[in-house]
C-alpha cells in the first residue's frame, strides 16, 4: 500500500515537473 | 532546464507529511503486538486483574494501537530505505532533466530525511488515540500546506518585513523547492531548516514518550 503510494506521488511530481517541456 | 527535481522534491514532501503519516496511521491501527489479547481480558480464567501486560501494548476500545513496538520502528525503517532505493530512478531522470549535478540529489535528499523523521515522527509516535490522530493530521498539514499559505500572506500583506523570507525558509515545500535548485553549493543555505525538522522529529518522540 504505501509502496505503491510513494510511487504514484515520484511519478505524479515528476510528471508536473516536465510538464512545461 | 525543467523544474523536474524540484516539484518531485516538493512532491516527496507532501508524501512525507500527508499521504505517508495516514499510511503509518492506518498501519498502526491495524497492528496488535505478539502475544496481546484480541478480547477482553475479563476472559482471562483465573480472573486476574491485570488487564495491561508488563511493556506491552493495550488497545484503545476503537482498536487504536496505543504504543510504538519496536517491530513497526524497524519496519518503517526499512521501510524509507526502500523508498529512498524506489526513488533512485526518479532522482536520476529529474537530476537529468533538471540540469541538477550529484551534489543537488544528495542536498535534497538531506533535507527529505529531515521531513520524513518529521511526518514519521508526528504520525507514529502522537496518533496514539482519536484525538492523537487529529493532532497528527493536524501538525502534519499545517506543516505542509499552513506555512506555505502563510508565506504567502506574508508576502501579500505584510511585505516590509523580514517574516516572509523566514517562513519560505521554514515551510518544507518552498524550503525544498529553492534547495532543489540545480548546481548551488552542497550544503544547504540555510541549514537551520533541516535541524527545525529533526528537533520536531524529536520532540515528537518525546511528547509521545510522555504520553
């Protein structure tokens, strides 16, 4: 649960982060 | 260059001070400690009193756990070094985008052991009851959403001052967000963000120890 969790959230932030590019 | 390593530096600390201390708390909840009764103890045969075995933990009637075992302190150990070698490949793709050297990964990633110990803290060692577990989630978002929405009155209303800067300094997000910059100096400036979260972590280990 909290694997999985921490995951979608590096992957989520990430995804915000090269989102201008 | 992309703000890669910041927002998944400022991500992580939502994680750490939102999401991760419901996981704990949810987990605690959940956890009994070898060897305690599930029942009452009323039950026990020889109609002893005791109903709190010697260092072990009792359970609230909601079946909140009520101590930290050092079962759960080792497994959420492993636990954060887990995440640290899950987010490894996250770094390396966001240090890439963001033009971020070696020296920035390590920085931020001194500064998010500094937030975890604080979420991890705040949500293993008060949520020992109901209302332990309103003050966790309580502390926890006011850390992560409550300081930042006071920078950013202060930088509105309140401008002249020098409250602004501190509490940019001081809120986990905007701290992490500026350290995560690519290619300043290894150490972070300033550095007493990092020991505030740590002496929280503390304090939170001796509240719960008081408690």
């Amino acid at each position: 649960g909290g694997g999985v969790l921490f995951l979608l959230v590096c992957l989520a932030s990430l995804a915000v982060g090269i989102w201008p590019g | 260059p992309l703000p890669a390593l910041r927002t998944l530096a400022a991500g992580l600390v939502l994680h750490a001070l939102l999401i991760y201390p419901l996981v704990l708390m949810r987990r605690l909840a959940r956890s009994r400690p070898a060897g305690a009764p599930e029942n009452p103890p009323s039950q026990t045969p020889d109609g002893a009193t005791t109903n709190v075995p010697d260092g072990a933990t009792t359970n609230a009637p909601d079946g909140v756990a009520t101590s930290v075992h050092g079962g759960f302190v080792a497994a959420t150990a492993c636990e954060l070094l887990a995440f640290a070698i899950a987010g490894g490949p996250f770094f390396l793709v966001a240090a890439y985008l963001g033009d971020a050297v070696v020296s920035d990964v390590l920085r931020v990633l001194l500064c998010l052991s500094g937030v975890y110990a604080a979420g991890w803290a705040i949500a293993s060692r008060l949520a020992r009851s109901p209302g332990g577990r309103s003050v966790s989630v309580l502390a926890g978002a006011l850390l992560a959403l409550g300081l930042p929405a006071a920078y950013y009155l202060a930088l509105e209303f309140a401008p002249a001052g020098a409250a602004h800067r501190v509490l940019y300094d001081l809120a986990p997000v905007t701290f992490l967000w500026s350290q995560a910059a690519s290619r300043l100096a290894f150490w972070p400036q300033p550095l007493w963000p990092v020991a505030v979260y740590v002496a929280l972590a503390a304090a939170a280990v001796l509240v719960g120890w008081a408690m």
